[in-house]
C-alpha cells in the first residue's frame, strides 16, 4: 500500500448471511445451535478460498468454533445458485445479488455485517446484534493514485470526486444497486481502515491521511 495515495473513501458495502429456506433457523442463535448440534455436517459456498464472501464465513466460525464444509465456487453468482438449488445451506452475498432472492423467498436473510443496521435490509439485525458482539466486516471501495502524484493534484482529485459523491443523480444510481455512500476524504477515512473489530481483522491498513 505505500506505493499508493489515498484520493476518498467512497462507499462500504455489506454482506448477508443467507440460508436456504429448508434449514430450520430464522435467526444467527438458532443457527449457532444447529451447527453445534451438526458439527462438521453442514456446508457453505463462497466466490472462492479468501475472498470477499470466505473471510466473513470463517471469521463467524471461528468465533464460535465450529466446522462446516467449505464448497469454494468461481463467483458469488455461482455460490448463490448453488445455495438456491439446495447444493449448500449457507452463503454471504452481497445485497445486489441476495436481496431480489431474499424478496422471492428463495433465500433466508439471517444477518448483516455492518456495524450498524444496513440501510439495504433496515429490518435485518448485524451479526453483533444476533450475538457476536464487534463483529463488522465491509467491503470498501475507494479512490487511489500512485504514491509520487503531487499534493496539489491529489487534493484537487478529492475535491472533485467529493462533489460527485454529493449529486443527486450519483447517489440514486448508488442506492439502487444497495451501496452504502461514504464519500469522505482521506482524513476522515482513516478511522474506518484502522478501526479493529473484536474478529480476527481482514485485510491490510492503510493510513487515509496525507
């Protein structure tokens, strides 16, 4: 990351914690209680070994102790599908793939990432809520220039991408696709890439300060 300069912190996006409507639990205690009861004999689908939808998976397991079979697939889509057609119980999705399924009722909705209620699924309790108490994991996305861009340009790259976070027209894109806007600068981004959550943090640091 030090070959690089932070521009703006742009949005966090969520993941949820699906299951298939066959399993027997409504919420992330009843879940912990099967597991347990199941131990090593349930199976969950990912978009692949450490990515975006893996990590938060094992960070939940982790904290519980408990095994489940991982079935690693090439994408979210295709874990998605595989959770519909019955091949695994679980999986975390993004909010743009689980929420037209959530709404069909072809998935079960048990839990949120984020710190807070998700503005996508407002009714949805965090996995802290349900029990895990710090839990928080996001995806963000955010602006970068290589680490030799001169000051002046950077801050004028800031200035600009802060204002296009702020149109109207931008963050409606950005809400119909479930993203959660952020849009800060450097500075105020530096508190959500050091924050530590009581799991196992994911991820490198980096410093959004100039």
């Amino acid at each position: 990351v030090k070959d690089f300069a932070p521009v703006a912190l742009i949005s966090a996006d969520p993941t949820i914690l699906v299951s298939h409507p066959s399993l027997p639990v409504k919420n992330l205690k009843e879940l912990v209680a099967l597991a347990r009861a199941r131990q090593g004999q349930m199976s969950y689908s990912s978009s692949g070994i450490y990515g975006a939808l893996h990590m938060p998976m094992e960070m939940f397991l982790h904290h519980y102790q408990l095994k489940m079979r991982h079935v690693p697939t090439t994408g979210g889509g295709p874990a998605l599908t595989d959770l519909i057609a019955g091949q695994v119980q679980l999986v975390f999705v993004t909010p743009q793939a689980g929420l037209p399924q959530i709404k069909t009722g072809r998935v079960r909705a048990l839990a949120v990432t984020t710190a807070k209620r998700s503005p996508a699924v407002p009714d949805l309790p965090t996995v802290a809520e349900a029990g895990l108490p710090g839990y928080e994991l996001v995806t963000w996305f955010g602006f970068l220039v290589p680490a030799a861009t001169p000051g002046a340009v950077v801050r004028r790259l800031h200035e600009d991408t802060l204002k296009a976070m702020a149109s109207p027209e931008v963050q409606k894109k950005l809400a119909v696709q479930s993203v959660e806007v952020i849009g800060e600068g450097p500075c105020s981004g530096q508190s959500h890439r050091q924050r530590k959550p009581a799991a196992r943090p994911v991820g490198t640091s980096m410093k959004w300060c100039w």
